[in-house]
C-alpha cells in the first residue's frame, strides 16, 4: 500500500499487488502504467520522505539512500546477540 492511501477495512490487497489512492485502487504489480496514474495526484515522496517529486528523468534514490545509510550507521556499534 502506498501513502496516501485509504483501504477501507473490508478491503483485501492480494500478495504482491498494490493499493494506491483515495478511492483506492488495487492494481497487479505489472500495471505500471495504472500505479503510476494514480501515484501521480499523490504526494508519496513528501507523505513518506518529506521530500520534493524530483524533476522527470531525475531520482530521489541517491538522497533516500544517504538518509537510510545514516540511518543504519547509529546502530554499527550495538551488540551483537
């Protein structure tokens, strides 16, 4: 499921498909063209990441790494169990 999106509680989303919008709408994972239709009216990147849609041709993939990297790092000196 993808943010921001309404599943009402009666709602079932098969293993590997994906639910996108308000209304929602449970497309197979296969129909890019559909998930991208809707994703666009959205705001995921800023609802998940706090982040601008980048340009077209661009990614938000190197940023969204760096956080995650940095992310992982505080916990480098836990230990190990």
């Amino acid at each position: 499921m993808h943010l921001p999106t309404v599943l009402p509680a009666d709602s079932m989303v098969p293993i590997g498909w994906v639910a996108v919008g308000d209304p929602v709408r449970i497309l197979p994972p296969e129909d890019h063209a559909g998930i991208r239709a809707v994703q666009q009216n959205q705001d995921f990147p800023g609802s998940f990441f706090g982040l601008d849609r980048p340009a077209d041709g661009k990614s938000l993939m190197p940023t969204i790494s760096e956080r995650f990297g940095r992310g992982l790092g505080r916990d480098s000196n836990d230990p190990q169990i």
